[in-house]
C-alpha cells in the first residue's frame, strides 16, 4: 500500500471545513466527556501536545 489505511470517521474529518471542525472539537473539549478523559488538563506538557497535534493536522491542509 502506499499510504496506511485510515478509518472512515478520520477520512471523513479530512471532508469538513476547518472553521466547522475547530468549532465541533471546541465543544468536544468542554464536554463531560473530554473532562473525564483528560482531555482538557490545563498543564504545560498538555497544551504541547495539543499543539503539536493541532501542527500535524494543519500540515496536510497547507499542502492541498
């Protein structure tokens, strides 16, 4: 293969605009969900990871 495989619900990520998808994982973030998991931790090694997966997802987009 030349490119790994890639679940539908990603591949359908690539489909939404990027205003609509920042706006959806905004509201995801400050779900009981998110705060349950983790997901919202305000530490320093937190918020450079999600910088870091927020810079691994613009990547692609700059390149289309």
């Amino acid at each position: 293969m030349e490119t790994p495989p890639v679940p539908r619900a990603f591949a359908a990520l690539w489909a939404l605009p990027q205003g609509l998808l920042v706006a959806v994982l905004r509201r995801f973030l400050k779900s009981p969900t998110a705060v349950h998991s983790g997901l919202n931790d305000p530490s320093a090694a937190m918020a450079a990871e999600l910088e870091q997966l927020a810079e691994q997802l613009r990547a692609p987009a700059r390149a289309r």
